[in-house]
C-alpha cells in the first residue's frame, strides 16, 4: 500500500472538488469523487479515467506504489491527488479537462462493481438491444447513452421554454380514465376498485378542458397505447409533450407549431445532433405535397389518404434541398382519417384543418384546428359510432362557452429517437414498455 | 342592432389586443377576446367584465343601444371598442386595468355558453365539493379555482429551478411496472398484454436507478395507490416531485431538502398564498420531538413510531413562535417503520437516516439516506418478506457501483393543498381521481 491511505468518506476530510473545477486547481490538492470508467494498465504506472457529473479526467496511479485492490471499471472511488499539469505531448483535446491530470495519493472504493458482462469502456457501446435493455441499469452509465437522456432532458426544457414563450400555462392531467380518448386504438384496462378504468392514449381531451380556463396551455405527460406491435417506433408507455391554445386561427396554429419545434430543438443541440438546417419551413397540403412527389420523386401517391413513409423521407430531401429546412409542414389531412375534435375545412370539409410536422423523414408532430362548437362536436362523436355520453365532462367545457381553438403534440421519444439519429425508440426511452418487456423480459 | 355590427372573428379585421395591454392604448380602438366573467344589467346601460389570459376589464355597452342576444355569463366574445379613462371616483384599484374601460362598439358572440347551474359572478364559488367535482370543466374557470392551479404552476417551476440550481438532471420514469414498488399499500392491476403489470406507486427506485448515470437527478412523476380511502388526504393518482442525489451525507441532504422546499414556495408565493415564514428551519429528531410535545404540550406520545397529526400541528406552532418558520424537520424515524431501501444510522440502527419536512400542521415531504450496498439491500428486502428476484433491475444498479446516496419527495397536490390551505386534496388536483369518481361518478 505505501502511501496508500484509506481516504474516509466521512466528514472532517478534505471537501470534494468536482472534477470540471480541477481546471482552477492546478498544482493543488484535491479529492474527487466517481465512477472509474477505464482503467489501463501501463505495466508499472495504472491510469484510471474517473468521471462525475461534471466531467472526466485522468488519475494516474504512479509507479512503484502497489495497490491491494485496484480500482476497476464501475467501481465508486474518492481519490486524493495533485493536480498536474500534463506535458503539451501528452494533452488530450476531446475533453475539457485535456490538460491537466491527478496524481493519486489516497484512493477509497466506496462500491465495488461486479465484473461487468460486457466492455463499457469503448467510444460506441456495440450491443444488440435486448442485452442494451437486460443491463439498463448499466449500459445507460455509457458515456454515449447517458448523452441520448442529455438530449431528451434539454428537449423538456426547450420545449417548457417555448410554451412558456407562447403565454402557456402548465397543467398536470390525469392518466386513469373512464374511457377510450379517441376512439379506436387499443387502451389499457385496469381493475380500478370495483370498477373498469383505462390508461389515457393521450392527454388531448383535458388540455382541451383547460383553454376555457387558461386559454393556452402545456402538459407533459404520459401517452399509453395496448398495441401489441414489435415495431421499431411503437412504445406501450410514451410522453407527450402538448400544447393548445385559444383564440387562434389555423395560420396561427402553424406559425406557434414551428416556432416550438425550432426552439426546442435548439436547446437538443448541444448534445450530438448532427446540426439542424433551419430555414424557412416549407408548408404544403396533402395534396400539393403528393402532386410533389409524383412530379419529383415519380410516384403517383394521390389517391392516398396520408403520406407513406418513403414520401416522408422524400418531401424531407426535397425541403432540405430547395428550402434548407430539416421541416416540412403537411396540411389538410382527409377528415375521415383524423379522430373527431378534428376541424374540417369550412371550404371543403372531406379535407381537415389538420397538420403534421416532419422531421428529416418521419412525423414528429400533430395537431389540428379544433371544432369548438358544442352541437358540431356531439354530431362528430356519433358520426364515428361513439356514444357522447362517455364524454361528459369533455362535452361540459364546449357547453358553456368554447373559443376557437387548436394545438399540437409531439411525442418526447420520438423526437428524441429522430434527433440523434437513433434506430430504434427503445433506445430513446430511459425504461421502454413493450409487449415484450417491462424492466425485464415477461 | 343600431350602431352593432358582427365582428368577424376570421382574419382581415382588427388584431387582437390582450386586456392587460388596454392600459397602454387609452383613446385608441382596440378589439378583445375572452369570456364574460360577470354581466352587470343598470337598466338602459349594461357592464361586461370580460377575461382573457392576460387580465379582466369592464366593458360598457353605451344608453340607447339594444343588442338582440346580450351577451351572458361565460359567452366567448370579441368586443371592439374604443380604451376610456375611468372618471377618477369609478377607478377600480383592485385590478390592473381599473383606470380604463372598453366603451363597446361591435360585439360579436363566437360561442354561447348554456345557462349556468350555479352563480359563477361571485368572489368566492361555494359549492360542496361533489357539485365542484360534477361540474369540473366550469368550476375551474372560477378566479378562485384557476389561481390554484397557477400556483401548482409555479410550484412545479420552482421546483425544476432549485432541482436544476443543485445540478440534477431531468429524468423520465416509467409508471408501468412489474411489481409492487415498495411493498405494503394496495398497487392497481393492469392487463399488460398476456400478462399482469401495475401502476407503480412512486418513482423512487427509478430515481435511485438513475443515480450511478446522472449524479444527481429529479423527475415529476406519477404515483397511484389503491387505497380504498376517502379521506381527504388521499388521491388514487398524485404528482410526485422527486429528487436524487449521489455522494451525500445525511446533512447535506437536510440543508438541500430546506433549499428545495423554501425556493419552490417562493415561486408560489404570488397567488393567494398567506405569507411563508421562512426563518431559520428547526430540526429534531424523533424522540426529541416527542420529548418537546410532552414538555410544551403535555402529550406523551413518546412510545409512538411516528408523529401524530396533533403532534404535527404543535411542532409547527411551536416552531413558528420560537423559529419563526413554518418548516420544520423531522428526523430519525424507526427503521421498521421505513421502507426497505432506508439507511438504518449505524450509530443506532433501529433508528433510520430518514427525514420528514413539516410544513403548517403536515409532513409536505419524506425521503431519507438510502442503502448504497448491494449486499446490505438484499438483505433488507428479504428482512420485509419480499423476494429480491422481483427487483432485478432495481439492483443491478447497485451490483455495478453506488456511491452512498439519498433523496426526497414532495406530494404536489398536497404542498398545493397545505400552501393555499384547502381543505380537501382533491380541490388541488384540476381532474382528481378517488374510489368515487373518474370525471364523473362511478
């Protein structure tokens, strides 16, 4: 052991430093606190990179001192040290602690690591997703994993930003509810005391309820849906980041849509996302963004009552192309495909007052028009053979006095997924639900 | 009809100005929109107070003028008019726009509300709570009601600032697990598929998870229980403000837990809050709390496992008179009393590193040192009767190196409730959820 002392954790010793504050330190004594991340054996002399919430350094271990129980991957550690400069040869540039290094004095493994399953210690963590997702626990402390959540924590708050921007006020709504939201797709039944509740699809409805109170709102909340669908895009428990507003018309509508997803998307920009083309959003109707394709890209989609996904990814290069925008607006979606609060176009109501963003080639976001009109709405839940009487309380706020209004969603893992280029969007969940899966395989 | 025309809502026309920015353009025309708050009838001549988002303003529809449809409580209109100073001895100091009025040219009525079950003009909505809950989607449009839920707002924002200001980072959790989370209180069931899952009854393990990733983090998260209570305390479904933190001593955990709490509060002391008496925060242990209600207040409860409500209330008129804070701290309760992932002190291990922060009369927050080893955690959930093997992921974040860690929850609706003194929780929560009731009686 030599100089090697048991550094107490405890109170009385030295304060710790974090390991971004060394840069101030040079030449000082300082004891850090972390998680080894690699370890390299160089014959006599042990390097270990250390990393805390603030960052990485290098420890080096010198020669001639041994260590009964060297540190190793994943193991918690409090080292005591000198912070050196390190030589102009030796500087590492990739990191913002490049310059300097620790030399060790006292070294404490508050927690030792089991021996780990697989290497952490790679740039790339080369791993199929379902052992990614048998050792979540683990693999989300790979530097590369822990950034996607970086991302997706950034994208919260540029997105609570931009709403609070727009005058929203935020709302925290219920998830447990008494029936299907939209209709449709497949919910969630939970034995709710002596009654059937369900788990929301979506927090639509309520933020509905709200405009009449606050006349623009946001929610972040939770989205559930009970298909039982392996895809690469579908979660059984997602987020929705959600907006509505009163008092807009459908212009607005698009100008607030974009503005969010600009803002939002910046505050991502920080955390490996290839840079964003942000020029002028193109905004076509359905229509003219098929004639596009036919015209461009040479197939006749027309007849189609939404964009295919290679249309997606062909009006995407296309905007890139002519516009410099990762965006493409899409409007006036058929009626008939979009659930009921949707608004038709006064002028021609087989099409909707509809729109979904696209993100370099896949749809990021949706939203509509809605109808406000209390009569029009009950005549739109019975035309879709659904019973109003399930929608009391959403039927109470358009009852006494519902202005025009609209709003928009996106889905947080989605956005997450499609931002940094991600394969799948279990790899942009913290904790995906699938059918498959809940924590560990069912 | 005389000088009444129809103000079109569609594009075209007048833009709208907010009622807050009428105080900048006196003598000029403007056009508004909101709801009729309150519809004053002085025979010939007839007041609005009519509210957007931004403020109230009153409305005067001149002698001599008939309107075929007068608008009524809770109608959503557009109004242009001309911006009037009040006469000096009509100013209304109470509100921001009380030295103006919109003297009404065109009024036009987007959306006639029903007529209203119960008077909504009032300064105050007294109503039982079941007629407060059936008609939910008009009650919150109350002054009273909506100022609420813009505290919870702001609770919420002050949260994420002092969670952020301490360096945590924002995670999201899942609420779908695979078994019960802590043990103990009822769990809801789901049909997850082929299988069963349930609704997890706190984030806690997924914050603790989290830790060995991030450091420190915090999440706004979903808690259910299925207690078949009807107390006023409880709800099925509640937001739970939660905070982790790695590397930290049981009293850097108190100092953050009373920066948290002081800072979030500040952010809601705006709206209708009575003022906080934040002074120097007391703390006491257990048993020395017990020994003050028997001195100061001669109960001997000091056999008692916990505090009782009574002894609650009495801590804080204690500390109030001798601290001058409406806080106080709790520490050191029975380990058997504590869930399994509570540190016992090793100076006394029947005893736990755990805290309660009380607040006006009632605990607003728990939380505790946690169990950092992994061998030491198995154990204390085999000690609870549970099996380990149903907390799989849950340690695994333990086997591969946890620094000793710790943190704290606050109840949402209930620091709602207790800040504004309500008297039942679910006037905190805008769509409460209990045994009764899912929006509308089961």
């Amino acid at each position: 052991m030599s100089s090697f002392k048991l550094c107490c954790y405890d109170a009385g010793r030295m304060e710790r430093t974090l390991i971004l504050d060394c840069n101030n330190k040079i030449g000082e004594k300082v004891k850090i606190c972390g998680w080894v991340q690699v370890r390299r054996d160089h014959g006599k002399i042990l390097f270990l990179d250390v990393l805390d919430r603030s960052g990485l350094i290098q420890v080096v271990i010198p020669i001639g001192v041994k260590l009964i129980h060297p540190p190793g991957v994943q193991d918690v550690v409090c080292i005591e040290g000198k912070v050196d400069k390190r030589p102009p040869n030796l500087v590492n540039k990739n990191i913002p602690t490049g310059e300097i290094e620790i030399s060790a004095e006292h070294i404490e493994v508050l927690s030792k690591a089991a021996e780990l399953p697989f290497d952490m210690g790679g740039k790339e963590l080369d791993l199929q997703l379902p052992t990614l997702l048998d050792f979540r626990s683990l693999t989300l402390r790979h530097p590369k994993i822990k950034e996607i959540f970086k991302a997706q924590a950034a994208i919260l708050e540029g997105f609570r930003k931009a709403a609070s921007d727009l005058g929203c006020t935020e709302i925290v709504v219920p998830t447990i509810v008494a029936g299907a939201t939209e209709g449709g797709a497949e919910v969630f039944k939970i034995d709710y005391f002596d009654h059937k509740a369900y788990l929301s699809q979506s927090p639509q409805l309520y933020k509905q309820m709200l405009v009449p109170v606050y006349e623009r709102v946001f929610t972040i909340a939770k989205a559930y849906r009970a298909e039982p669908s392996v895809t690469t895009r579908h979660l059984a428990e997602a987020t929705q980041l959600d907006i509505e507003i009163g008092f807009v018309e459908f212009e607005d509508l698009l100008d607030f849509l974009e503005e969010v997803a600009v803002k939002m998307l910046k505050f991502a920009e920080d955390f490996g996302v290839e840079q964003i083309a942000f020029g002028k959003i193109p905004r076509l109707t359905l229509r003219k963004a098929q004639d596009l394709i036919l015209k461009e890209f040479g197939r006749d989609n027309r007849k189609e009552k939404d964009l295919t996904p290679q249309d997606e990814v062909d009006l995407c290069k296309w905007a890139l192309e002519k516009h410099k925008s990762d965006f493409v607006t899409v409007t006036h979606f058929p009626t008939s495909a979009k659930p009921f609060y949707t608004m038709p176009d006064p002028a021609e109501p087989e099409y909707s007052l509809s729109y979904d963003l696209l993100f370099r080639g896949v749809e990021i976001l949706s939203g509509s028009q809605r109808i406000n009109d209390y009569e029009q709405l009950v005549k739109s839940i019975e035309s879709r053979g659904m019973d109003p009487k399930n929608f009391e309380m959403y039927l109470q706020a358009f009852k006494y006095g519902m202005p025009p209004e609209g709003g928009f969603s996106f889905g947080l893992e989605r956005v997450t997924m499609h931002v940094l280029g991600l394969a799948n969007v279990r790899e942009a969940s913290l904790f995906p639900r699938d059918m498959e899966r809940v924590d560990v395989r069912l």
